[in-house]
C-alpha cells in the first residue's frame, strides 16, 4: 500500500481548481534550433547527465546502464530522422510521430511500444457563445523500448517538465525504467481528463439552467417566458466540444485495458498493475462525456420544443387579433354595399347601435380568448 501511495504522489500533481495538469507553455528547447526540449540519462532512479546528445545518452546507456529520456516539441522530419536512427523507430510511427492528429492508440513495432495520447485542455470563458472554444486538444506521442522512452509533443499545452521533476524527485519509482514514466504520462493525461470534465460539467449546467429557467418563469427572454435566441446556437456548440473531447478519451480505453491487462516484456510487472487505475478512472470519465452528449441532446430538444411552443403562442396571439378585428371588418362590409334597401341605413339610432354591437362583439370575443389563455 506504501508502494501505491508513493507513486500515486510521485505522478500526480496536487489539485487545484487549474482545470488542467498540464502546462500551459511550450518548453523552452535544449539546445538553439532544435525540437529537443529535453535529454537526460538516468540510472538507478537518478538522473546522471544533463546537455547531451541523444547519440551520447543512449552510448552512456549501452556502457554505463538506465534508460535514456528525450523530449521533443513538434520535431520536423528532417529533427527526428537522426532519433529515429538511433533509437530504430519503426517509419510509420515515425511519420505518425512527426504529421500528429492521429487517434490515440498503442502499437507495437519489434521491441518498441509505440503510444498516442491525446491532451486536453479546458478553455477559460466568461460567457459561453455559440462561438465558444471549450476544449483545445493536443497530443503526446511515447516511443517506449527497453532503455529509452522518447516524447514527442504537439500542441501548446501538454508540457512534461512538471511531471519530469516529480519523477525525479522519487529514485524508487524511475529505477523500474522507461515504463513508470509512461504510467506517469497516461496518469497525467487522464488526470487532465478528469479536470476538464468537471468544468465541462458546469457549463452544461449553466446552458441547462438558462434554457429551462427562460421556459418556465420568463427571465431569458425579457420576462416573456420564451427561449433565447443564442441557447440553440450555444448548446451545438458545447455539443461539438464534447464530440472533441470524446475523440480524445474514448479511443484510449483499449490501449489502457492492453497495458493494465496484458504481460507485456516492455513494462514492468510492479508498473503494470498500477495502469489499472488509470483505466478505471478513464472509464469513468469516458461514462461520464457520454452522458454529456445525451445530456446536451435532451437540453437541445427541451429548447427547440421551447421554440415551437413559443412559435404556437405567437400564432394562436395573432389569430385571437384577426379574429377580433374581423368583426368591425365584416360590419363595415356589409355596411359599405350601399343597397337602397337597409333598413338601418335611415334609422335614426343605426350608427350607434351598429358601434355598440360591433365593441360588444369583439370584448365578447377579446374576453374568451383571454379566458381560454389566447391572449
């Protein structure tokens, strides 16, 4: 149990209310003109060189012993190729790694595990819109073999250098080789997960609580009890952000459940076990971004049923007026025929009693449309 504790806050950074692990920076490279941010070599759960090469690193680690960990920013081809060399990276991991936008997934290429995770970051808004970016995503790529682990980053969040320090703030952990920092990075990134769902969370409630509250006591909509016009609009909207956010975590249930599941000789026995959480915590999170969606298409529907009713009263409202206004409009017809032969065209109190009857008959009216909650 001490040994889960430890790695647990060995990965795991404190919570905040920050609505991502990551930060939100592009590290600053190793060396001028180069993808690298980062290369070191680490042994026995320390870190013994700094400014190297990867060609160096990997020559101490042939002689010496550990595992080389280089860190890369959206390298080019002509950036990687060298890499790739060194460390024999299969070619279409290398041109997934370098192109980016690919699904997560794990792949295996000879004696290198080869993983995509998508990263994901919340948006800070002070109002939600219809043109409203909720989530931004990014990726991280892993090149796992026996005595490297190579990252590749894309995007402008989904920095390492935080998680880096607090591996090697614990020896015990790094010591068991490539594969705890790759628990580490999935960890991480599903922790994200978790973050941006909870405020993702709160602006479905936001959206919810305007669309029912403008339906029932009329505050959305200058008291009138009608929908606003932008709900529509702004709940399509989160509706794609969720779709976004989707993309990133369900593709990734089955490439945890391999690594949780299924021996593998390039992850560690100890490690391997503690993937299990991840994947149970990646479950929950995928449940709960599906019940976003359904969530989002019960709110839309509410709103657009909204909408039709709004529509119906306004049409009811103005057939109640040209119903009223069709009385004075018939009577001033028949009236307007100019026959000889009206008995009430030469009748002293013809034009007041037709004005009275005419008011009468539309207050009649007025008065059952209003009773029947027409007007």
């Amino acid at each position: 149990m001490s040994m889960i504790r430890d790695l647990r806050a060995a990965v795991r950074p404190s919570r905040r209310r920050d609505v991502s692990p990551y930060g939100y920076e592009k590290s600053a490279p190793a060396c001028p003109n180069s993808a690298i941010v980062d290369c070191g070599v680490y042994r026995e759960g320390r870190r013994v060189s700094d400014h190297v090469s990867p060609a160096e690193a990997m020559a101490r680690v042939r002689s010496e012993g550990g595992f080389a960990w280089i860190g890369l920013h959206e390298p080019t081809e002509a950036e990687f190729a060298g890499i790739a060399q060194e460390f024999g990276l299969h070619p279409l991991a290398v041109e997934d790694a370098v192109h980016a936008h690919q699904r997560p997934k794990l792949e295996r290429y000879d004696e290198t595990l080869f993983t995509v995770f998508k990263t994901v970051h919340y948006v800070e808004h002070t109002e939600l819109t219809a043109t409203s970016e909720v989530v931004e995503t990014g990726e991280v790529m892993c090149f796992t073999g026996r005595d490297f682990i190579v990252t590749v980053r894309h995007g402008g969040q989904g920095s390492l250098r935080a998680l880096r320090h607090r591996l090697q703030d614990d020896p015990e952990l790094l010591a068991k080789g490539p594969s705890a920092v790759l628990h580490a990075i999935a960890d991480q990134v599903v922790d994200g997960y978790m973050a941006v769902a909870g405020a993702v969370q709160d602006d479905i409630d936001e959206v919810e609580i305007d669309v029912f509250s403008s339906g029932t006591n009329g505050k959305g909509n200058g008291g009138k009890g009608s929908p606003k016009g932008g709900d529509a609009g702004r709940i399509y909207q989160l509706k794609r952000e969720v779709l976004e956010f989707k993309r990133a975590v369900s593709p990734l249930l089955r490439p945890m459940q391999l690594l949780s599941e299924r021996p593998m000789r390039l992850v560690d026995s100890d490690i391997q076990k503690y993937f299990r959480d991840v994947a149970d915590h990646l479950a929950r999170v995928n449940e709960q971004v599906l019940s976003f969606d359904d969530l989002l298409n019960s709110i839309l529907q509410a709103n657009l049923a909204q909408a039709a009713v709004a529509q119906n009263e306004d049409m009811r409202k103005i057939t109640a007026w040209a119903a009223i206004f069709a009385v004075p409009t018939m009577i001033a017809g028949i009236y307007g025929m100019n026959f000889d032969y009206m008995p009430e065209l030469h009748w002293k109190f013809g034009y007041p009693a037709m004005m009275l009857t005419t008011v009468a008959i539309c207050f009649g009216i007025h008065r059952g449309f209003k009773r029947n909650g027409w007007l």
